[in-house]
C-alpha cells in the first residue's frame, strides 16, 4: 500500500508538470500564409508581447501587441486588402485579437491614419475636427484627458478636468529651468530663488496640483541634472561633487547613494564618473520605440527595424510614456498613441517663442 500510494503522488506530480509545461509562456516563431500575404507570428515571453509582420507585394508591415501567452498558434484568420493605385492597407482578423489598418502610401509605411481620402473613405474613418474645450490664460484647451503643468516663468498653470489654477512657486521670473523632473506621482523642481546651490525643493503633486516645500538636510550645486526616476523617488546626479542622490517625492526625505543606473528596468551599478557632466537618462523598458528624425516622428518596435511614419513638422519632444508620445507643432501640443493615432491637446501663443522645459504632462 505504502508503494502504491508513492507511486500515485508520484504520478499527480508528473501530471502537474506537465500541466505547467503546457500552458506556460514560450517563445516560438511561427511562418504561415494567409491568401497572398506571408505572416510571420511570434511571442516574446520576456516582453509579454506578440510581433507579427505581413509581407504582401515586397512590403513588410509589423504589428505589436501586448498580451499574456496564449495556447493557440496561427492567430491571424484573415486578412482584408484595400487599395488605391499603388497605395494599400490590410486589416488582420483574428477572434483573439483586434488589429489596427496597417498601411503602405507614397512609398512609405505610415500610420492608418495619414493616408489619403480614398483610403480613409474605403476604411470608413472619418476626420474628426478638434473642438476647442475653455481658454484658460490664453492656453487653448481641445483635450482635458491629461494633467498639464506648464511653467509660466514663476510657477505652473495647472489644468485638468476638474480644475484650472495657477500655482505660484518662486519670487523671481526664471526663463530657463533645467533642474525640474517627474516621478510616478510629482513634478519636482529645485528652488531657483536659491543661487549656486539649493537646500529646497518642491514637489506639484498631478492629481491635485498640490505644492509641497521640502527643506533638504544638504546643500546642492545647481550644477547638477536629475535622471530619471522610479515610482516616486527622483535620482539626482551632482556635478560638482561627484554625488548621487536619491530624493523620496512622497516624504521629501533626500540621502546620497552609491551610484546606479536604471537601464530597461534593471539597476546597474556604475561608476559616478560615468554619470557626471554627461547628462544621461534613464531607459525605460517599453516595447514602443519613438525617433525623432528631420523633425519627423517615427515608431518602431523594441529590438524590430521597420519604421511607420507618424508625423512632420514636429519641433520638440515633449515627453514619451510607453506607447504615448506628446509632442509641439508650432504653438500647439498634441499626442499619438498608436491605437487612437494624433489629438491636438492645447494651443498657447507664448510657445512660438518659449517652450523649452516648459511643458509637463501626466
């Protein structure tokens, strides 16, 4: 009896592995053709993602999205063609997936929703003109779905949803400001009515444009640069002395730490030489890679190389959060997030000559 019943655990457990074998993440890389489209289907269990490509008349188009693993394979079902003389978009089908139009116009791949009326008219999307919310001291608000902090030369204008107010910072007018950065919850700049060092910093908290003072227990040089951030503590980098320093937003305490570097969400030790007078930042892990060219926007996916056009005219990058990406055109702000493509957001005047540094966004 006792054989028996060690024999039958032992069976339960090779039962139980099994089990996990099959149903746990894999990579795989599956090739299949769907009509006259070649597909290439495949799951990256680190990047919790599946990347496909459709190869149709020489042209590769990619496709990313983020998802648990799934047992199935052979996910796109099938596949619509829409053309235009030499212009053409598909539309992947799958009952396990939804899929944007990807789309191949003037020689370039570009976003869906760039191509032209004939295009647009045969995928059923419709222009949608931007409509213009309030005005709020001269900023033109279209989109309120965000939280703005926007540097007025001696605090912020604060707008959201719920509330527009100004928040009054420092006693003297500070055109340029370079010691100012975000963590999860806060925007925090330095106390610039200090000189050569500060022993202050504030914190703007997004959710409720709240001001917080913070009284450091040390002295900074202003030769400094803050970079980057994790959840909500700040990482400082001191020029002058060769220090790191580790600001906690949420209780303003501030202590020197051994140097680090957050690099695809992994810490780094490093050298602080490495660090001073080089102004670096930190990567974020993202599947979604923005470049910024001839004052074009393009997106490519992590580790892939195929580029879909955005769009021109861009004069500054304003801030990139995964797949979100804000950036001016002119005096107006705008985001694109590949799903919803291009929202014009706020207009101001004031940024056809200012905008460096100037506008934080949430």
């Amino acid at each position: 009896m006792k054989k028996l019943k060690i024999f039958q655990i032992g069976l339960v457990l090779i039962f139980l592995l099994f089990i996990i074998f099959l149903f746990s993440a894999k990579n795989y890389t599956k090739e299949y053709k769907v009509g006259e489209i070649n597909v290439s289907e495949s799951y990256d269990k680190e990047n919790k993602a599946y990347y496909f490509t459709f190869n149709y008349n020489n042209i590769t188009l990619d496709y990313l999205i983020e998802s648990k693993y799934k047992q199935h394979r052979t996910l796109i079902e099938d596949i619509e063609i829409i053309k235009d003389d030499n212009n053409f978009c598909i539309i992947p089908k799958s009952s396990k997936f939804t899929y944007e139009s990807l789309c191949y116009q003037n020689e370039i791949i570009t976003h869906y929703t760039n191509v032209n009326k004939t295009l647009k008219e045969k995928l059923k999307i419709t222009d949608q003109k931007e409509k213009k919310i309030t005005t709020f001291n001269d900023i033109e608000v279209y989109n309120n779905e965000h939280t703005y902090l926007l540097w007025n030369y001696n605090g912020f204008y604060y707008l959201n949803k719920t509330e527009n107010k100004k928040i009054d910072i420092l006693d003297k007018e500070i055109y340029t400001i370079s010691l100012i950065g975000y963590t999860e919850d806060y925007l925090i700049i330095a106390d610039y009515d200090s000189n050569y060092t500060f022993n202050n910093i504030y914190t703007v908290e997004f959710k409720n444009g709240n001001l917080k003072k913070h009284n450091l227990d040390r002295n900074i040089y202003f030769d400094s640069y803050f970079i980057g951030y994790e959840k909500n503590k700040l990482y400082i980098v001191d020029n002058k002395e060769s220090l790191m320093y580790e600001f906690n937003a949420k209780n303003g305490k501030i202590e020197k730490i051994s140097s680090k570097y957050l690099s695809y969400g992994k810490w780094e030790n490093i050298n602080i030489k490495k660090l001073v007078n080089k102004k670096q930042e930190f990567i974020y892990n993202s599947n979604y890679v923005y470049e910024y060219t001839d004052n074009n926007i393009y997106l490519k996916y992590k580790d892939k190389d195929i580029k879909t056009f955005i769009t021109s005219d861009v004069k500054r990058i304003v801030r990139i959060k995964d797949q979100d990406i804000y950036y001016l055109k002119n005096d107006s702000l705008y985001h694109f997030n590949p799903k919803k493509g291009e929202t014009l957001l706020l207009t101001y005047f004031e940024w056809n000559f200012n905008y460096e540094n100037m506008i934080f966004i949430n």
